[in-house]
C-alpha cells in the first residue's frame, strides 16, 4: 500500500473544529459562523460536533481570502454558488463533449406535451 492510499481523501471529514481552524488561520468561531451562514458546511458526527475534510479548509480559506478583498459574507455566498454552477456546467459541457468525439448516438425524443 503506498503513502496515498493511507492519506484521507480531500473530501473525507476527519479534522475535529480546533484543528480546522489552526489549519485555516482563523478561529474556531469564525468557522461557526460559515458553518451558520452556510458559507462552509462541514460533515457531522453522530453527536452533530463538526468534522472538516481538506476541501472543507480550503473552502475556508477562499472565504477568508475574499473577505480580505473586501467582499462582504452575502457577496462571499453568491461567488461560491456561481463557483460552484459554473463547475457543474464545465462537467457537463465535457461529457457532452466526451460523447461528440465518441461517435455515440444520442437520441433525443421530446417530453410529451401536457394538456
């Protein structure tokens, strides 16, 4: 088994919210807060105590860093949610493009009209 294998994947939550918030350069309470305004939402324990995985920190530190431009918790809140329709639409964009360079036949038969 080589060392990647044993490593926590980036979307494992393992680092307890002491941790998280040593990892992120903040404090503790400030990641309540995004946990609050739904900015970062980490993974929960059984008992509801937050667990953070790496993306969860990185996430964190992308807030902070545009709250450090300037851009308010709201603002922070739609750039994150365009970020992340704008991935949504790129994965989607390249399996469309996966089946155009694959030759495969899509059929398309339009929804039935509703009377």
């Amino acid at each position: 088994m080589s060392e990647t294998d044993l490593s926590p994947r980036e979307d494992m939550p393992v680092y307890v919210i002491s941790v998280a918030a040593e990892l992120a350069g903040l404090h503790a309470q400030t990641l309540r807060t995004y946990d609050r305004l739904g900015l970062v939402t980490p993974g929960r324990t059984p008992g509801g105590g937050r667990r953070y995985s790496a993306r969860d920190i990185a996430l964190v530190r992308e807030v902070q860093r545009l709250s450090n431009e300037g851009v308010n918790l709201e603002g922070i809140k739609r750039v994150l949610e365009l970020e992340r329709q704008v991935g949504r639409l790129r994965h989607r964009l390249d399996m469309l493009e996966s089946e155009r360079r694959s030759g495969a036949l899509v059929v398309w038969r339009p929804a039935p009209r509703r009377s």
